[in-house]
C-alpha cells in the first residue's frame, strides 16, 4: 500500500533502482491473487460463502450511502462502485460483526491512517 510511510510508488521504485534492485524496481504490479488465476474474485469467492449484506457508511456524515452483499467482497483502500452515488468512494474499515463498511471519498484518508499505525508500531 502506498503511500510507504514518507515515499510514493515513485520514490520506492527509484530508490530500488538506485540500489542495485533493478529486479524489484521492474517488477509487473499485481493486482490480483495468485491462486485463483484469472477467475473474477467475486465470482470465486461466492462458491464458498454465502451474501451477508450490510450497508455501505459514508465515514465523514455517517449516512448509509448504498449496500453490498457482503465484507468478504472488499478490501480496505479498494475504491468500491456504489450505485446511485456520484463520488467515488474507497474502503476505509469493515465490521465482521455488524457487516458495515465505511467508506470515505479521498484515498488520502486511508493511506494516512495506514501510516500513522505503523509509526506508532515503530515507536513501541
């Protein structure tokens, strides 16, 4: 995920580079997960878990913004498509429990909470 602490994408590949690494530097983003090969995510995880919906909470208003079928569908920084709304919105926690997602209109919000946590983890 990035931003990695301080450095963007950019920075991370140049400083890779500048170190010898050109292996890691040129390496093809993944998107994806391995496993499951080139099969829709969607599609392969519904063979194993049934719908659990829950509704869809803009973070900054606490305004049910939309539903899903489930948290198992999403991970946090995923921009999600939300019917109906005209903003783009992104992952920003889930509720197993409750089955809420919170989501938030900036990226930006969730790369700073991400990194915020870990200097904290750092620091102790």
């Amino acid at each position: 995920m990035f931003p990695l602490g301080k450095f963007t994408k950019d920075r991370v590949k140049r400083m890779a580079q500048e170190s010898g690494m050109e292996f890691v530097a040129s390496k093809k983003e993944s998107m994806g997960i391995c496993f499951i090969g080139s099969r829709d995510f969607k599609s392969f995880i519904k063979q194993y878990l049934d719908p659990t919906p829950g509704p869809f909470i803009d973070l900054g208003t606490g305004r049910v913004v939309g539903h899903h079928q489930g948290i198992h569908n999403y991970t946090i920084g995923q921009r999600c498509r939300i019917g109906g709304q005209l903003h783009r919105y992104y992952i920003a926690h889930k509720d197993q429990k409750t089955q809420e997602i919170k989501v938030v209109r900036s990226p930006r919000y969730i790369a700073t909470t991400f990194c915020f946590v870990v200097e904290r983890l750092l620091e102790n």
